[in-house]
C-alpha cells in the first residue's frame, strides 16, 4: 500500500482574485514506504508547494492527498498538528533555528510540543547530536555554527520525535561544496539504514542520480517520472565519534525546570499582544478603540468633507487631541486609501447600471474586489461559485445584505462558502453600498476597521 497517494491534485493562489495563480495543476502520483523520491524542476515549477500540500500546509484547490490512508483535507486543526509533530520530519534551505536558543534546546523543540518528559526529551537530543557530529556545539547558538552544522542540527531537530517521512526542501542550497555532500550523504543515510522515506526537492540536476524515483516538474504539472535502476551512494561525515563523560550530560532535574521556566517566560512573550500593542504604538487597548470610535464619527458627520478634518486628527497627540499621533504622511496615505476605495465604491454602483450589470464578466470584478477589499484568500472552486450566487442574487434583488451574510457565512459543506462570520458580515454590507449607490458608513469601510493597527489575512 503507498504511503502517499495522491489523485487529481490543485493548488490555486489568489483563488479568484485578480492575480489569481496555479502552482499546481492535476497532479497525480504514488508513493511507497522507504522510497526515497525527488521533486526536480526550476524555480516556480510547483515543487515545493507540492511538498507543502503533502506535509499539511497547503490546502487543495481541488483533490486529494493522503497519507497513510487518511485524506489531510477530513483532519481537524489538532489532528493536522499532530500529523506534523508526529508522522513527518522538515528540513529547510533556510535551516529556521531560533537564533537566541542553544543548538540543544532547537532540538528539543518538537518532543516539548508533544508534552515529552524533560529527562527523555534530553536523552534522544543528545542521541542525535552524538549520531550527526554535533554534540560539542550543544550549547552554542546556531550563529556560532557553520551552515553545515547548522543544516545538521535542523536534521537531528526534524528527527527528534521519529517520524516515518522526512521532507527536504532545497536543504543544501546555502551550503558549500563539501557541506552540501556531507548533508545529502546525512539524508540518504536516513532513507538506506533508517527505512525513512524521503522526499527531496531540488532544482540541481547532479543530485538525481541519489534517489529511487524522480518526479520531473513544470508549470505546476508531472510532465515525467525516472525510475533508477541503481542509486548512487553518498559516503557521508564520520558520525558517532564523540564521546562524553557521564558528567556532560546536562540531564539534573534542578536544570530541566530552570529550561522549562526559560521556555514559559518565551511563550508568554508571543501571547503579550497588549503589552506589545502599548510598546509599539505607546497607546492601550482602550485608547485605540476611542480613536476608531472618533473617526467613525467624524465620516459619519459630514463624510464627503472629512479629509483634512480627518488628516489634522490622525497626525493630533492623544493626550491633547484625542488622535494617534501618526506621522503626517503616514496620515495622507490613509485619508488617500479612504479616498481611493470611496471612489471605487461609487464607480463599481455606476456599473450596475448598464444593461449588462448582471453578466457573469460583472459577477467576477465585483467579486475579485471584495476578496481583495477585505484580504480574503479561499481554497475551493465550490467556496468561489456561493460568493458569485450571492453577488448574483443581491444584484438581482432575491435576496438582502444579511442573505449575502448568510450565504457568505455557512460552510461549504452547506452550500456557502465558509467565510470568518466577522469578515462576512462585512463583506455583505460592503456589496449592499455598491448595489444600491449609497456612500459608506465609517462602520462598513474596511480602511476604517482598524484604523492604526496592521491588516490581518483572513482565510476560509
């Protein structure tokens, strides 16, 4: 049985923007337990995304993927999660170590993810630093290593948690010559004596000769498949040559809390949204929200003339003013986006006049611009077909704003088209102020929701 099946297989940019893109297009392919596989093409062939799209982090346009018999389009989030703790391994071109922590606690990284005891997690680290050369850096941090070192810890912290599959996306790209062999050799080993199956991606025709299969790709598609009748083999760098005293295990349990309390005050870093909101901006929670709320008004007010009242506000100190105290050009650049998105609210209502405001060529722009309107990016043909009916239905008045809410809403499943309830309800009052001509409320403008604060990606 493959381990990786895949069938009729589409991944879609910008799924029904304007600058729509097809990475991959009607990929087919098998892949069994313990090859060792190559995705080969230039820059921009669909390689690597295909590799993403196996490994969890694409999502298909249109068909499927399956690994070990489970389609990854039916996980939920935590079993996705689980899926990349547990069953893959991932090897970068760009290594993706934390600067700041030491090559022993890179490592550890994924065993703390899965909850593994702090004395057991340290024991397989050490395991794997001894096997590929990289044990006496343990507590050094990757900036004190040379890239191939570097690309060796990224190896052992890929391999900490065992898992059946190693994905290896471009992993000798920054390396030099002799690191890049040594690396290579590293992988191919893991594939000959681990029985891990690989899959390489690379776009250096003298590596093809490595591996069992080589899937050959370009614009987005599998034009060909080589099959090699005998693999070249790579003698890899000495490994398993240091040894250690009992005494430079650094396993005491007074030193496993002190490294959790180290890693909880990280973590607390990454969840401090409101400390880093009053450190960036100098402003609170509270302030900015009386900020959203005075520039609301001050549209609602008299909207047509509100720029430079609008202006002179943005650029006013908090304490004096009441504003943000942005930087004057910073503040025209948003009375202009305000300006800008105001006139194509009004061109795109005049459109609707024209006797072909219901053609299909209308559906689309009006479509494309409320995707890009409020950064919404969707993966499916089905999701794309409910938001063109619900455009469809309002432009031809069988249904109001909160029926394009609905439709917009529930999922997919259910014939809508999956969107975030927020950004759909927004979305359906955006499209009423085009159907029916009427200027924007602050309230329904998305370059007024968040004012001072950065636009987010909303996905379905």
């Amino acid at each position: 049985m493959s381990v990786i099946d895949i069938k009729n297989l589409s991944v879609t940019y910008f799924l029904g923007k304007s600058n729509e893109v097809k990475a991959l297009a009607d990929v087919n392919l098998q892949i069994e337990p313990g090859e060792f596989i190559i995705f080969f093409g230039s820059s921009g062939c669909g390689k690597s995304t295909l590799l993403y799209t196996i490994a969890g982090l694409e999502r298909p346009t249109t068909g499927t993927v399956q690994v070990a018999g489970i389609d990854l389009a039916h996980m939920k989030n935590k079993e996705l999660e689980h899926y990349r703790q547990s069953t893959i391994g991932m090897v970068f071109q760009a290594f993706h170590l934390i600067p700041s922590l030491s090559v022993v606690k890179n490592i550890m990284l994924p065993r703390m993810a899965i909850g593994a005891d702090p004395k057991e997690r340290r024991v397989e680290a050490e395991r794997l630093m001894k096997y590929f050369g990289v044990y006496e850096q343990r507590n050094k941090l990757p900036t004190e290593l040379s890239g191939g070192q570097q690309q060796r810890v990224a190896i052992c912290r890929a391999l900490v948690n065992n898992p059946d599959i190693i994905f290896a996306d471009e992993p000798v790209g920054n390396l030099d010559s002799k690191s890049a062999h040594d690396v290579l050799g590293l992988i191919q080993e893991l594939n000959v004596k681990g029985k891990k199956t690989v899959i390489l991606v690379t776009h250096d025709p003298s590596h093809l000769d490595i591996a069992d299969r080589v899937f050959f790709m370009k614009d987005g598609r599998v034009l060909d498949v080589k099959v090699n009748a005998q693999t070249r083999k790579i003698t890899p760098l000495s490994t398993g040559t240091t040894q250690t005293t009992p005494g430079a295990l650094l396993s005491s349990s007074a030193e496993d809390k002190k490294e959790d309390s180290e890693f909880a005050r990280a973590l607390l870093e990454y969840k401090a949204k409101e400390v880093a909101l009053e450190a960036l901006t100098g402003l609170n929670s509270d302030e900015i929200t009386h900020i959203e709320r005075y520039v609301r008004d001050i549209l609602l007010r008299h909207p047509r003339a509100a720029t430079k009242e609008l202006e002179q506000y943005l650029v006013a100190d908090f304490e004096h003013g009441g504003g943000p105290e942005l930087n004057r050009k910073v503040a025209r650049r948003l009375v202009e986006k305000i300006r800008t998105t105001t006139e194509e609210i009004r061109r795109l209502s005049a459109s609707l006049t024209h006797t072909e405001s219901r053609s299909t060529a209308t559906i689309r722009r009006l479509r494309m611009y409320l995707l890009e309107t409020f950064n919404v990016t969707v993966h499916s043909t089905d999701a794309l077909s409910a938001i063109d009916e619900a455009i469809s239905d309002r432009m031809n008045g069988s249904t109001d704003r909160k029926g394009v809410q609905a439709k917009l809403d529930i999922s997919i499943a259910e014939g809508g088209a999956g969107i975030n309830r927020r950004i759909a309800k927004k979305m359906a009052k955006h499209l009423d102020l085009i159907v029916r001509g009427r200027y924007p409320s602050p309230i329904e403008h998305p370059s007024l929701e968040k004012p001072i604060s950065k636009k987010h990606s909303h996905h379905s």
